[in-house]
C-alpha cells in the first residue's frame, strides 16, 4: 500500500535527520524542567503547559523543516508526477510526526511524573486520556504546519511566521496554569487537545468533554481539507 511506503521513508528520513535523538533529548530535559518548576499538587497545569510547549512547538517546527527539506533536494518535485496521492503524502506526515510527537509528550510527561515521585506522592495520570490528548496535539500542529509550510521555499522565509503561529498556539497554556483566568484562550484550537490532557490529571466538567472532544474533531478535520486544498494549489499547482 502507497501509504505505508510514504511512511516507511518518511519514518527512515526523520532518524536519517536525528528527529528521534532529538526529540528525545529535548524530552529529558523538558522532563527534568518539569520535575524541578512543577509542584506535586499542580501536575493538572503543568503538564498540559509542558507537552503544549515542547511536544505541540517541536512538532510544528518539525513539519516545516521536513517539508522544505523535501522541497529542496526535490523530493515533492518527484511526489507531483509519482502514484503517491496528495492525501496519501500528507497521511504519511501526519501518522509519523504525530507518532514523534507523542513519543516526546509520553518521555515528558512520564520522567516529569517519575523523577517528582522520588521526592512525594503524585497523581497518576489517566493513560489512555493523556495518550488521546497527545495525539490529537500532535495531529493538529502537524496539519497547521502543513498549512504554513507550503507557502514557502526556505525555511529563512518560513521562520518568522511559524514563530508567530507557535506563540498564538502556546498561549492557552496560560490558561491552564491559571495565570490567566479568562476563557477566551480557549477560542485557540490548541486549547481543546491541551483540554484532554488536563483531564488525564482531574475530573473535567460536561462542557469541557464537549469542548475538548468535539472542539478537536471539528478543528482537525477542517485542517485536514485546508492542509490538502494547500498543498494542492501551492505544491500540485506549482508543479513542485
């Protein structure tokens, strides 16, 4: 099947670029960071902030260097006039740096969890909630960067709006340490897989399932058809 091929070489790409080694790097030492800032009783806030910042602003940076790097050695050139269908190519992404994403947000979030238990009692973390919410970040920054990405040639050009799209995407986190109160940062989709992850830590509220649940649902599928009408008009259309 053409998409287990694309993932395939896509997986094998990624480690050929050292995306695990670093990824995994920068999970230690965001598990550390987490370990040594959060404290025991806060892990609701501190984690969804943590796996918001690192897992969610890693991935979208990955998707953009990915995807230029293919554009530059022609790779996309030759996905144009190859069988590999436009959503079989951005499948490919999505299954494999949403897999990268959530090795780094369990890495995180497992060494936080583990090293502050060695120093107090800690919640543990509903599992399969808190492996739901990483995937559905991961999903949705990987489709956003595909929504960016293709607009551009160099990642020189692409660096100064992927660094504003990552801010505005990290600004919920805010929320959920409580250092903002206002609910109007939950208007940014980030907020709604962030929001499943909280509630991996603490019971949420009926609204909150809806929103969370729903809210990434919506979000991700009319992603998934920008990221494809993108990558058709400015990759397809161009010709590369």
């Amino acid at each position: 099947m053409r998409v287990w091929a694309a993932m395939r070489t896509d997986a094998l790409l990624q480690a050929r670029n050292q995306l695990y080694a670093i990824s995994i790097g920068v999970s230690l030492l965001s598990a550390g960071a987490l370990a040594w800032l959060s404290p025991h009783d806060q892990l609701a806030g501190t984690v969804p902030l943590t796996l918001l910042a690192f897992a969610g602003g890693s991935t979208l940076l990955y998707v953009v260097a990915m995807v230029l790097l293919e554009r530059a050695d022609g790779t996309l050139s030759a996905v144009v006039v190859s069988p590999l269908r436009s959503w079989e190519y951005l499948a490919s992404k999505v299954a494999t740096l949403t897999f990268l994403a959530f090795l780094e947000g369990a890495l995180i979030a497992g060494g936080g969890i583990l090293l502050l238990s060695r120093t107090g009692a800690v919640p543990t973390p509903n599992l399969g909630l808190l492996a739901l919410g990483l995937v559905a970040l991961g999903v949705m920054h990987v489709l956003v960067g595909i929504v960016l990405v293709v607009r551009f040639e160099r990642l020189l050009d692409a660096l100064l709006p992927m660094s504003l799209i990552a801010t505005a995407l990290q600004l919920p986190a805010a929320f959920f340490v409580g250092a903002v109160e206002s609910p109007a940062l939950l208007a940014i989709p980030s907020a709604m897989p962030t929001m499943l992850i909280r509630g991996a830590f603490v019971p949420l509220e009926p609204w909150e399932w809806a929103y969370a649940i729903g809210g990434t649902v919506v979000v991700c599928v009319l992603l998934g058809g920008w990221a494809l009408h993108a990558f058709e008009r400015h990759v397809v259309g161009r010709g590369r």
